[in-house]
C-alpha cells in the first residue's frame, strides 16, 4: 500500500469513533484510488508492444485502446481496477492463435491513459466507444472488477453472445462489502461509505442494484456465461461468483480453481483453455472437455 493510501487508512480509523461521516468520505476515497500503477510484465512486453495502438476520446480526455489479429470475430478484454489490457497478453495470444480479433484498453488513471479518477461508468463508456470502431463483439472477457464492468455493458449497451468473467462479482455491493471487510470498518462507518459510493453515481443502494447487478437483472436471454474463480482469492472471495452462475443456470459454466488467487489465474494454462473454448464454441465448446475445478501445480 503506498504511503498516501496508508495515511488515508489511518485517517479512516481514527475518524471512526468520532465520525463516521467523515470515516465514510475517506473511505471512498480510499476505495478509488488508482494509485500504484501497474507495470507492464516482461513476459507480456513482446506483445503490448505488438498491439495496434490509438487513443480514443472518453470524458474530456483520450485513453490508450489496443487491438491484435485480423480476425471476422472480435473479442472485447476489460481489465480490473489497477490493472491494465497488457494483463492478458497470455490470453490475447491464445486468441489470435485460434483467429480472433482482440480489442483492449486502459481506463482512465490506468496502464498508459492519462487521469486520477474514474469510476465503472468509463469501462462501460470506454467498451461503448468500441464498439462502434471495432464491434460488434462476439464475446467480452472482464478480470475483478472489470468483469463486473463486462457484465453492466452486456446487459444494457454493449451486447454479446458470450461474457466470461473472471475473478469478477455480480454487483458492486460484492466489492463495497470485500472492502470494508478487509479494511474491518465498523459498521456504521461501512454505511455510510455505502451512502456515499451510491451518491457519486446519484443513486440510492436500490438505484445501485437495479443498475448495476446481474444477480437481480441477469445478462440477456441470448447471452452465454462463463465464471471462473479461485478458491483462495483473497481479493474477491468467490461467494458471489458462485451466486452469479447461478443466476445463469442453463447457460452458465462454472470453473473453480484453487492455488492461482487474484490475478495469477489469468495466466493459468486451464483458464485460458476455457477461456478461448467458450469464446470459440459456447458452454458446448467447455462442458465436455473442461474440469470443474482446476488445481495450480
């Protein structure tokens, strides 16, 4: 945690007891902070650096948006908060290998664009844009948070056959309530917290959920699902996960696997199998092949 986000944590703790109003406003603030950024991986340089690159307009400002391949399908890649497209080079290459077209971006205040703020609304924009350059998709891929952002542009402005998300959630109360829980907020501090994220976005908890979870208002009847999710993922446990293929019984497969955690599991060799699969050919392309649970060697 850098040194601005552990004095803001300390604020959080010692406004608690006094106000937690205030405690709630830190919070927030805390809880969108994009700072440290993420590096690019020596392993996956070779392939940022192959990218197609533009800069695309999106709120006032331009953020960097990648594309590979030349193929008819396009495949739409949506990172997590700080994170960046080059996260997925391993799957971007395993893509283009089976002949898919793949587009990417780096939102607001992340990888290579330029800002200090932003929200789930400029991945939704962000995917928008897009969209009219490079659409329509035949299959979004979202990681952590950007899974929520795939599943918010599926449902409502961005459609597609095929949405897998990855150690994503259904519904930003997933995310609310993971952050107070590892920030072991008191209760009245974590509502008003709640309180305050729901304002930004000018809605109240239920304005939230009717928005922005695919639980309560799942992906369109046409659309298939694909969940993937580590059982020790210590940044997003998978409760909600579990709840969102659920949601989507008939049309959503489930692959658990254990030993890769948050952001390992978009490298692991199982997962980008299934991955590329589902994109390829549906639930039909994994449910015959692919283990329910994959284990880390």
């Amino acid at each position: 945690m850098p040194a601005s986000a552990r004095l803001i944590l300390g604020g959080i703790r010692a406004a608690g007891a006094v106000s937690p109003r205030l405690a709630g406003r830190l919070a927030l603030r805390l809880f969108f902070t994009t700072t440290p950024r993420m590096a690019v991986r020596d392993s996956d340089l070779a392939t940022h650096r192959d990218a197609q690159r533009e800069r695309i307009p999106l709120r006032g400002s331009e953020i960097a948006a990648y594309r590979w391949g030349r193929g008819e399908r396009a495949v739409l890649l949506m990172h997590g908060w700080q994170g960046r497209a080059s996260q997925f080079a391993p799957l971007v290459r395993e893509l283009v290998a089976e002949g898919f077209r793949v587009v990417s971006f780096d939102a607001p205040a992340h990888g290579d664009s330029p800002g200090r703020s932003t929200d789930l609304r400029d991945w939704v924009t962000a995917a928008e844009q897009l969209q009219r350059s490079d659409g329509p998709f035949h299959t979004i891929v979202g990681h952590s948070f950007g899974g929520l952002a795939a599943l918010t542009a599926a449902r409502t402005t961005v459609p597609a056959s095929r949405v897998a998300v990855i150690a994503g959630a259904s519904a930003p109360t997933a995310f609310l309530a993971e952050f107070s829980r590892m920030l072991r907020l008191e209760p009245a501090v974590a509502a008003r917290f709640e309180q305050r994220f729901g304002a930004r976005f000018g809605l109240d908890r239920e304005g939230i959920a009717a928005a922005y979870d695919a639980v309560q208002d799942p992906l369109p009847s046409g659309t298939e699902l694909l969940v993937v999710h580590d059982r020790a993922d210590r940044r997003m446990p998978d409760a909600d996960a579990l709840r969102l293929h659920a949601a989507h019984a008939g049309r959503s497969h489930l692959l658990r696997t254990d030993g890769f955690g948050h952001n390992r599991v978009l490298r692991a060799d199982p997962v980008l199998d299934t991955v590329v699969a589902f994109a390829g050919a549906g639930i039909a392309g994994v449910t015959a092949s692919e283990p329910q649970v994959a284990t880390a060697p």
